[in-house]
C-alpha cells in the first residue's frame, strides 16, 4: 500500500506547516520579525506506463500513461521580507529601518550578526547595544552628561553636549542580495551564509539603502489574519491525509478479512 | 469457475492504485502550481480466456479491468495574494521555463527566490528562464517589479522578460517532481496565445478539491470492500460445490 506512505508524507509536511504558521504567530509582537512560509514540492513520479511507449507494432503509441506519485515535501521556509509596520515609541534609542538593510551587531564570540531591531539602549560605558547588549558596529559612545539624542534619517547621532551639539557617530546599514538566505539564530539575529551573498556596508539614505527613523520600531510583518486562515487549511489537510490512512486501512483489513 | 475471481482480482489492483494517485492528490494540497491527476480505466478482453458457463452465445469473452493511463487535471488553481514581490501566478494556458541542468522544464509554481549569485530561481534552486538566458540581480538592487505581461525590473533597470511557454495538447507533459514538467517526445513549446497575465505578489495553489478528493476516497474503499465480498461469496459457493459434488452415495 504505496498509499499509506504517501499520506504519512502529507502529514508530516502539513505539521512543519503548523509549526512554522505557530512560530509566526508566536513573534506576532517581535520586533523586527520577518514572517516565514512553509513552500511544498510534489516528490518523484513512478511510470508504471510510460507516456508515449508504443503499444503494438501498427506504431500506436500511450497517449498518457499512469504516473504515481510518491507524495510531497517542505522544499523551503523562506522568509517573507516585506516591511512592518513602524509605530512610535517616543524612546530616543529606538529607530526603525525603512526600507532595505540591517544593522550590523558585535556577537560575544567576535562572530559579527544583523537585525532589523532597533530598540537599542545605551551601555555602562556608554556604548549602544541591543537589548541583549551586543555592541552596534561601527561602536558608537554616548557621554554620559548627554542629552537630547537625535538620529538623523540617514543615520547620523548627535546629542547636546554641555551647550554644544555634537555628533557622536554614523549609524551603518548592511545589505544583502538575497536577504531570504541569512541565517536566523534566534534573539532577531542573522548571519551571513553562502546563499545570502557577503554584505555590502553602506551609509542610510544612499541609493539602494532604507532610511533610519528615531522614536519608533518596526512590528512584525505577521498578519494575523491571513495566518490564522493558513493555520485552518494547514488543520483540514493534516486530517484529509490522516482519512487517506484510515481508508489505506480498512482496505487492508477487507483484504485480510477474506478467506 | 476461477474467472469470476480473477476478474474482481483485476479491478482490486487498479483500486489500489486508484487509492495511490488521491493520496498523492491530497498529499498535495498545498503545493504551489500543482496539477491534480486521475486514473483512467479500461476494459481489457481477455483474447484467449472464455466462460463456457454463459447459456448463449456460448462463448463469452471476459472483460478485464486496466488502469490504461493517468491524465492530468490542467485546470487552472486558486490564486491568492502573498504580497511578496518575487512570488508570481500565471494566468492562462501557460508555463514558466525552468534550466534544470541544461534541459528545459516547465512549472506553474511562482514561488521564486534569488540565489546567492543574484539569479531568479525556483524554491528548488534552479534558474527562471528569461527570453534571454537567467534573470540576476545586482547586490543592493531593490524594488523588483514584474509586469501582466512578465517584464522584470529592479531599482537598476529592466532585467529581462520571462519566457512562457505553453503547448497545443498539454498532455505531452509529465511530471517529475519538484513542482515540475517535462515535455516528452520532444515536444516543443510555442508561444502562449490568448489572454496570458502574471501577477505580481500572487501565487497559484494547488489545482486538487479536497472535497472531491474525500467523495473519490469514499467511492474506492466502498468498491473494495464490495469486491472483496464478492471474492468471499465466490470462494463460499466453490466450497459448497465441492462439498456438495463430492459426497459419495452411500
């Protein structure tokens, strides 16, 4: 019963489905989460006849022949890597990208990662860092009597020091040519991997590059909505392919129940 | 005497497959530009077996059942947003080219990324085919936009335009995996007539109704059990004919 594996296949792709619809959910509120999509490909065919084989020596040939299939698989998770929403915050360390890049992040281990959250916060030393308190490259150092930080939309900070405005460094955004190729290792970090391509540094607000905006974050790209259609059809699949299983079975058992 | 059983014997083996191929349907469900299949079946005359138990005419040929081929559903799938810019639905009768190893395969599924190179491909890593050879980006090129008529272009400019390829009898492509298409007998493709539009940020679902699906699953194991009683009553009446006929007198 080639059936019974064939099911087992679909079930199993449609719960990676479930897992990736719950993920996504899951960061609904994470800042700079980029939704992920589970894609399906058909597995390989069997000819048991093959198309076009002749059928008598007239030269008459099988105008179709049967093809059986062997089931289906998650092919890849890719990520969606549409813009989310940017709302405000207020908080003078928070900016938001818009558009393309990310920023680059100083990883405990020397191993440089990017993201696209920007809530930043200001170090012991003075240093901005993720939340995690990774260093933000190239390292910018706020002194600590400054106040009234400002970020400009191509990423330069400045902050009133004492009575004279001064500017404390660039801000550097990171581009990739397939951004769906970085690698995420969880804390809204990625790394940059062969598929991703090396990234290209850059200043915000040049050609090809987002501008950065203070006082707000970007929301996730999940829609709620439309995961949670997802997330039925994903429901109703899984148990179409578990009644193929059952029908694979009492097959079987009309088949042992003869005598 | 045996025909009656090799005959139900006959029609259980095409069942059996006829079970494969919907449970390869629904497996399916959700597979982008999927294509639904269905078992054709036949009646093969046995040419040299006959029933003599028939009163008249007194030779009775038998009447096998065949599964003589498989066809393809190629009615077009749903098509639904995504909002993804390098997702693509075809609508109408034709396909995109694909560059599997120097041999040209044919999908509906739109489901393209970029590779590390830049190129446009398939979820499974093979190149998009333009009009004129694959179709790559530059590092920090944005904003790529794909118009009805399948042109592409990003912030640096047009990159090329997506070949279709359609065919006169779409029954000369088989599938092998992967969401794709080969043409056999060396079919070659023509251009695409008629109303043929892309959309951008939309991608084409698979073409199978689980509902459908459900009703033919029902129809087949129903049609199996059947048989398989039909074997069993055979197989009775046989124990009664020779407990019967072989009783001695006495």
């Amino acid at each position: 019963m080639r059936a019974l594996n064939i099911a087992a296949t679909g079930m199993l792709a449609q719960e990676t489905n479930v897992a990736v619809i719950s993920n996504n959910i899951a960061n609904m509120r994470t800042t700079g989460y980029k939704r992920q999509r589970a894609d399906f490909a058909d597995l390989y065919y069997q000819n048991l006849t093959r198309v076009g084989s002749q059928t008598s020596d007239s030269g008459t040939l099988v105008p179709a022949g049967v093809q059986l299939g062997s089931g289906v698989r998650i092919v890849a998770t890719p990520r969606v890597m549409s813009q989310g929403e940017l709302e405000r915050t207020d908080n003078d360390t928070d900016i938001a990208i818009r558009g393309e890049g990310y920023l680059r992040i100083e990883l405990p281990n020397g191993q440089v990662g990017y993201t696209r959250d920007g809530s930043l916060e200001i170090a012991a030393d003075g240093t901005l860092v993720t939340q995690e308190g990774f260093a933000v490259v190239p390292r910018i150092v706020v002194p600590a009597d400054a106040r009234d930080i400002a970020v400009s939309e191509q990423g330069a900070v400045q902050a009133r020091v004492g009575d004279t405005s001064q500017v404390l460094g660039q801000i550097q955004l990171t581009t990739f040519v397939n951004k769906a190729g970085l690698e995420a290792i969880g804390d809204n970090l990625f790394l940059e991997t062969e598929a991703s391509g090396a990234g290209r540094a850059g200043n915000p607000g040049d050609p090809s590059y987002g501008t950065v905006l203070q006082f707000h974050l970007e929301a996730a790209n999940v829609v709620a909505v439309s995961e949670l259609s997802n997330l039925i059809a994903a429901q109703r699949a899984y148990e179409m392919n578990s009644r193929i299983i059952r029908a694979a079975d009492e097959m079987l058992s009309a088949t042992s129940n003869m005598t | 005497m045996e025909n009656a059983s090799l005959v139900g014997l006959s029609r259980q083996v095409v069942l059996r497959r006829d079970l494969d191929i919907i449970a390869n349907n629904v497996a399916n469900l959700d597979t982008p530009g999927f294509r639904g299949e269905a078992l054709l079946f036949d009646d093969f005359l046995m040419p040299v077996a006959r029933d003599p138990d028939f009163a008249r005419p007194a030779d009775q040929r038998i009447d096998f059942v065949l599964d003589a081929g498989s066809s393809h559903d190629f009615a077009p799938g749903a098509i639904t947003q995504t909002g993804n810019p390098l997702d693509v639905a075809l609508q109408g009768d034709a396909w995109f080219v694909v560059d599997a190893n120097g041999e040209e395969r044919y999908t509906r599924a739109g489901n393209f990324t970029v590779d590390a190179g830049g190129r446009l491909v398939t979820a499974g890593g093979l190149p998009v085919m333009s009009e004129g050879g694959p179709i790559s980006f530059g590092p920090g090129e944005t904003d790529v936009t794909i118009t009805p008529e399948g042109t592409v272009s990003s912030s640096a400019g047009v990159k090329g335009r997506l070949r279709l390829a359609a065919f006169d009898d779409n029954r000369v492509l088989s599938r092998i995996g992967d969401n794709l298409f080969a043409a056999s007998n060396d079919a070659a493709p023509i251009a695409p007539a008629g109303n043929v539009r892309i959309v951008q940020g939309a991608l084409e679902q698979s073409n199978v109704d689980g509902v459908i699906e459900m009703t033919r699953l029902i129809a087949v194991t129903r049609a199996y059990e059947q048989l398989s009683r039909l074997l069993q009553s055979q197989d009775e009446l046989r124990d009664r004919a020779i407990g019967r006929l072989g009783r001695l007198q006495g």
